[in-house]
C-alpha cells in the first residue's frame, strides 16, 4: 500500500468519526422528532393567587410512550412553579426541571422527563404593566406540534373596564370568574399565539385574596331571609301558645286580663262576667248577657 493509499485511508477513518460525533446528538434529537401534543389547555390568570400573571399549561403527549424528555419555552423572567406528569390519580408529580437560555430572546428553555401520557407546567411572569390602569402582552411558543389548544383568559376580581385581543365571548366559569375562551387546531409552528389583555384596578392583593361581592350579597340576602323565617315562626310559637283555645278559655282569659276585674267576697263586686267576660253595669244573680248564674 503506497502513501497516497494510506493517507487516503487515514482520511476516511477521521471521516467517519467525524460524522459520527457530529450526527450523535442528531440522531438523539430525531428520537424525540415523533413527539406532539394534543388536548392543550392553556391558562392565562392576571392576578390570580399573586400580583403577577399566572401561567398554566397541560396536555397529552402522541407519537412516543412515556418515560421521555419534553422540552418546553417559558419567558426567562418568569419563576417556575411546577413542571411535571399527571398519574392515574390526577396528582402531579415531577421535580424541577432543567433550565437554559434559548436561541430565542427573552426565552428560556425548560426540560424534564414525564412518565405518563400528560404533562404540566406552571409559571409565574411579571409580565403586567401599569398601575392602576394595566396591561398585559404575551405570547405563547411550543416546541412540538400542537393539534389542537384550548386556551382561558380569566378577567381579575375587583377589575374593571376588561379587555382583550383577540376579542371574544365570555362565560362565568365554576369559580364565578369572568374568562374568555379561544380554540385553536393546527396552529402555526412558526408564529406565537399573541393576547392583549387591559383592565384597570387599584386593588393591590390578588382575586383569592378579594371577595366575591357576588357570592358575598347573595350570602347576606340569604342570611337575612334565614333570621327572618327564624323570627316570624318563633312568633308564631308563642301566639299559639299564648292564645285561648276554647271560647270558654278565651272567655276566662277575657274576664282575668279585662282591667278594673274584681274577685268576689269581703264585699267587692265581681264588673265582669266569669263565664262571657262581658261587663256587668250593675249587681245581679245572673249574667244579662250570657245568663250565667253570678
């Protein structure tokens, strides 16, 4: 084997090793290429449980089987909160996830293992502008397909003048909230899901924190319709205890209450009659009115 020979060996060998460390982590990406979600629900909570947004997100993992690794975009200024799977029980489960700048400006990106079909991740960004009158711009990014997403924009207690863009139909959620609806299927890989959202309040603490004047009028209209029917059957007790059953008993309940009533003997004269609890003008042995013997 000449020279030329061998060199030429030697550079296919350095070739393949080349292409073989550069395709690795690849090949280890293409694994995960199946990867897609369905079944997403996204919550987007100004002021929920705290001054800043709250966002939530979950759904179902289609094209692998978990255990796998899932990659996810969140706002670099925003605080993790949870990052894990959903059991059969409904509990989340999972520890911190692992975080790194992203190729994306403002983004960070976050990984873990789930180890069931459904994930979930929440985070906190202080993404609202303003006071009182305040203002909220986000925008949400995957890394996967998303076939299809349900996305819930919730109006903050104590908020007034609420808007959002894209508009949209509210409805009174099982909270008593005021949150606005959006679906999505197939949305665009390359571009984000955008929202607006404006509304004005002074209220600094968070809508947990702020009670329903809703619920709270409907507590006291019912508490006041409670003491009420307390009162008036507690009166109708006492009447019908106190009230004479029998004309006789109500004759004898006359006689004894009428007033300047005289007992008989030593004497004094009976003014009213024992039996009919009529008033005798004058002395007589028997009762004008009922007949009754004196």
């Amino acid at each position: 084997m000449n020279i030329a020979h061998r060199l030429l060996l030697v550079f296919m060998i350095i070739n393949l090793l080349v292409v073989g460390v550069c395709f690795s982590p690849v090949l280890a990406q293409t694994e995960n290429e199946g990867i897609g979600f369905s079944n997403v629900r996204l919550w987007i909570y100004p002021e929920y449980d705290d001054p800043r947004l709250l966002v939530m997100l979950e759904g179902q993992l289609v094209g692998v089987e978990p255990p796998v690794e899932v990659r996810f975009l969140v706002p670099s200024a925003a605080e993790m909160y949870s990052a894990g799977s959903m059991d059969a029980q409904g509990q989340y489960t999972g520890g911190p996830p692992h975080r790194e700048p992203s190729s994306i400006p403002g983004w960070d990106e976050i990984s873990y293992d789930v180890t069931t079909d459904t994930f979930r991740v929440e985070y906190y960004d202080p993404i609202i502008r303003g006071q009182p009158d305040k203002m909220i711009s986000y925008d949400f990014r995957w890394l996967y397909p998303i076939s299809d997403i349900q996305v819930f924009v919730q109006e903050p207690r104590g908020a007034s003048n609420f808007g959002v863009f894209p508009g949209g139909e509210s409805f009174i959620d099982s909270a008593g909230f005021n949150t606005y609806p959006y679906t999505y299927s197939d949305p665009d890989d390359e571009s984000p899901i955008h929202f607006e959202v404006t509304y004005t309040k002074s209220d600094p603490n968070p809508s947990l924190a702020i009670v329903d004047n809703k619920s709270g009028n409907t507590l006291l209209i019912v508490g006041i319709v409670v003491v009420v029917v307390v009162l008036f059957g507690i009166g109708i007790f006492w009447f019908r205890k106190s009230k004479p059953k029998t004309r006789a008993e109500r004759r004898r309940h006359a006689a004894q209450n009428a007033p300047g009533t005289r007992s008989k003997g030593k004497g004094r004269t009976r003014k009213f009659c024992a039996q009919c609890g009529e008033r005798l003008e004058s002395p007589s042995p028997f009762c004008p009115h009922c007949g009754a013997k004196m």
